[in-house]
C-alpha cells in the first residue's frame, strides 16, 4: 500500500488522532464513513416514518448478504443469513444438525467459547464434546484426525485463535471433513476482514461471524452462512419466529414452511442500525480490497515478530508463514499489568491468554507496531 494511500485511510479513522490502536481481535474502532452511515439512519429514523423507510432497510439487507456472498464466495445470497453475533450463528448450526444420541462432536481445546458452549450444551441430546489438545498454539491436523471415530458426524474451529493468534489450516480439515463425511462448523470472526475465505474452497458447511472485530462495523450484527446443499438434512432449529417461514408478510396464515434458503434462520426484527453499520463497513473492506488488507497486514505481523524475536520475547504460537494470522501474544508474566502500562503510553493493546495480545489493521503503521517492543523494553 502506498504511503499516500495509507494517509487517505488512517484520515477515516479518527482513532489515530488519540492513539495507535492495536486491539481489533477485541472490539476495533469505528470509522467515519460507518460512524456516518449510522448517523445518517438515525436522523431518518427521527424525522421519517419507518413505513417509509423499511423498504430501504430490506434492500439494504439484500444488499448486505451480497457483500457477506462475495467476501466468503458463497454460491449465492440464499446460503447467507443475518444474525446478531457469532454465538447465535454457532447456536443455530448445533441446533439444526441432525446429531443423535453417541455421536460426538471435535472442538479443539483454547478456542473460544463461542465455539464450544453450543457443542457443550448438546449434551441434553447424548451429543458428546471431545476436545483435541492443541500443539505450537493451535491446531494438529494429525493429532485430530488421530481423534476422530466412528461417531464423530462434526468437527467445529476457529479460523484463527484468539488467545495465540495461531492461523489453523481451515482448507486441510474442510477436505478432511468432506473425505470423512462429517459435517464442518468455523467461527470465523478472527479472521474476516484480514485474511481471505473461500467457504467453497475449504468444503466449510456452517461458518459464522460477527462484525465488531477485523469488519470494523458495530456490536450486534454478523451472519451465518449455510451451505445451500445441506439444507434438507438440517432439522427445525431451536427458535422460529415471523421471517423464519415462506411468505413472512403473510402474517396470519400461519404456514410453518422454511425456504430453501438460509433466510430459514431469520427470526424477526433485524438489527437496522447494525445492518447499516455492516454494510458500510464491508464495502469500505471491498474498497481496499482483502488481498490488500492480508498483505498490509502481514507486512506489520512480521515487522513485528522480527522486533520482538530481536528482544528476546517467546510468543503464544508458532509463527510459521502459513500460520500467521492478524494476531500476536507476547508471552509475559503480568499481561494485564504489562498491557495497563503499554496502554497508558497510548498503544492500546489486551491481555489475552498468556500474554499480551497485539492485533493491527490495515491502516496501522510500522511506527506503531514497533511501539510495543518499546514500551515492553528488551527481556
């Protein structure tokens, strides 16, 4: 990315006026044109009625899944429902897979809970959970097709983990999952917005995400995309509501009938200013462009371990080429001590597993991943 180029975008961010902000595997900041968007409805909504208005939010929303469809190459908008975060996303894929009594589920041990409660929670149905120990900060391939059995109809994961940034190898588990018949659930949420994803590519059957994190949109909305040829397979999820029917504004005539579709999964009211947010900040990401985010990205990843390994730090994960993510833990004894001390100085960063986790964006610079080390002081 050019210098110029660079500028342009740090300028949307008004964050940068205040302090370099490394902290979007958190919650990241928001820019301009999202914080305007949303100003913008919210003025609408003040001074319109919503009779007027609603017909712009459902196009808005259609327009939305086409984005969510483009930047995961999904087939189509029909495999993309909107959903307020990425535990209800999960939630729904638990619910609606047909599991039975002694099958078992494969999560990988250090994941987050998002990702594991709804497994945990099948227990009522005689699912069982099985952990896989992980290795080097993340996933083994070896070690968990060692365990899987028989019974194993689900192998759910993170892209990424979020307590060691470890970028675990979706596209290796999608093939073994389809060669093995098992259905595949990821929690994509530290890696949308940075990293690329091919849902086809990576024989992915579920895959759900928020937007507050690396989208940079606001708190309250995400998808979840469902793998258009699996629908037939899917049992009634756990919740039904208005919009989760065929003919949704047909309101009394009562015919519980789901689309063939991902819009099976819409509940009722969406969140409107969430969707707006969303949308916003999908386009803004598409306007740059991912493959020019991951390289941006990846440049201050290795700035990064470069001036960190110089100093003598351990990190949380290996920090192979092919597993580097948008996300570094830096092994320390006090992370919240040592973050609550980096913050003051004004770099933002969060205490996250066994260390302190350091997440850059696209519009961040070297100055400011090096400011870490600094603050952090040599070993």
């Amino acid at each position: 990315m050019s210098l110029a180029d660079l500028a342009h975008y740090r300028a949307l961010f008004p964050i940068t006026e205040t302090c370099a902000f490394l902290s979007h595997a958190a919650t990241s900041p928001m820019s301009r044109p999202v914080a305007e968007a949303v100003q913008a409805h919210l003025q609408q909504a003040q001074h319109e009625s919503p009779i007027g208005f609603f017909p712009q939010i459902l196009d808005l929303s259609q327009q939305t899944r086409r984005q969510i469809a483009e930047l995961i190459n999904a087939q189509t908008i029909d495999e993309i429902a909107l959903m307020p975060n990425t535990a209800t996303g999960i939630n729904t894929a638990a619910q609606s897979l047909p599991l039975e009594p002694g099958d078992n589920v494969l999560v990988l041990d250090g994941d987050y809970p998002a990702n594991i409660y709804p497994w945990m929670n099948l227990a009522y149905r005689g699912v069982l959970t099985k952990f896989v120990p992980q290795r080097a900060g993340g996933l083994d391939i070896n070690l968990l097709e060692q365990r899987i059995d028989r019974r194993t109809r689900v192998i759910a994961l993170s892209t990424v983990m979020f307590a060691t940034g470890f970028r675990n190898d979706i596209a290796a588990v999608g093939r073994l999952c389809r060669e093995r018949g098992i259905y595949f659930v990821v929690d994509a949420i530290q890696s949308l917005g940075v990293l690329p994803m091919d849902v086809q590519a990576c024989h992915i059957d579920f895959l759900a995400a928020g937007s507050h994190k690396w989208l940079m949109a606001a708190p309250g909305s995400g998808f979840l995309y469902c793998r258009r040829a699996i629908l037939d397979e899917l049992t009634p999820g756990a919740y039904v509501g208005a919009s989760s029917v065929v003919d949704f504004f047909n309101f009394l005539d009562y015919n519980l009938t789901f689309p063939q579709s991902a819009e099976r999964f819409h509940i009722g009211t969406i969140n409107w200013m969430g969707v707006v947010a969303l949308n916003t900040a999908i386009g803004l990401l598409q306007e740059v462009g991912i493959e020019r985010v991951s390289r941006q990205v990846q440049g201050l990843i290795d700035a990064l371990i470069n001036d960190l390994t110089e100093r003598g730090y351990e990190l949380a994960a290996d920090t192979a080429p092919e597993q580097r993510s948008g996300i570094i833990v830096i092994e320390t004894p006090d992370a919240a001590a040592t973050c609550r001390r980096i913050n003051e100085a004004g770099v933002v960063v969060t205490p996250r597993g066994t260390g302190v986790r350091v997440a850059p964006h696209f519009y961040n610079t070297v100055e400011e991943v090096l400011r870490v080390g600094e603050l952090l002081g040599p070993r």
